[in-house]
C-alpha cells in the first residue's frame, strides 16, 4: 500500500471515496460523449454519417455472425475431398 492508501480511514470511507470516484469517470465520460453528439447534430450530413454508422454495423454484425454461426468444415474432410478431387483430375 502507499503512504496515502494507509492514510485512508475503514474500508467504508475507500467505498465512499471509490464510489465517488467512478461517479465523477461517469459524469465526465457521458459529459464527453453529450458533447460530440451534439457535434454530430450540427452536422448538414448527419442523415449520410448516420447511414454509413448503420452499413458500418452492418457489417460488424454479418462478421460476427458468420464467426459464431458457421461451424467450419472438418480438416480431414476437407484434405479428403481435396484427395478426391486430385483422383478425379488424374483419371481424365
């Protein structure tokens, strides 16, 4: 520990003051992000940047499924069919 860190009195007054604390993160972050929305706002081209945002999560979105959704192939198929397929080009 520091030599502030034993200063502090219980472990109620850390609570209090780490509660405190993350309120005060909280207010400046939502400060911040009020800030550039209306930056945003005053923008003429808000209905294109709001389209791209939307084509932009889109596209995240299809990403994300496609990563989850599809169970690749199995290795040994896959090197069988490849086999297979070589076979095949030989025998014509």
């Amino acid at each position: 520990m520091t030599r502030e860190a034993s200063r502090i009195g219980g472990l109620g007054e850390r609570a209090v003051l780490l509660a405190v604390g993350l309120a005060d993160l909280g207010v400046s972050t939502l400060g911040a992000a009020l800030g550039t929305a209306q930056g945003l706002l005053r923008r003429s081209d808000t209905s294109e940047l709001a389209a791209e945002a939307e084509n932009d999560l889109l596209a995240r979105g299809r990403l994300v499924r496609d990563r989850f959704a599809t169970v690749p192939p199995a290795h040994l198929e896959t090197l069988a069919r490849h086999a297979l397929a070589r076979r095949a080009a030989d025998d014509i």
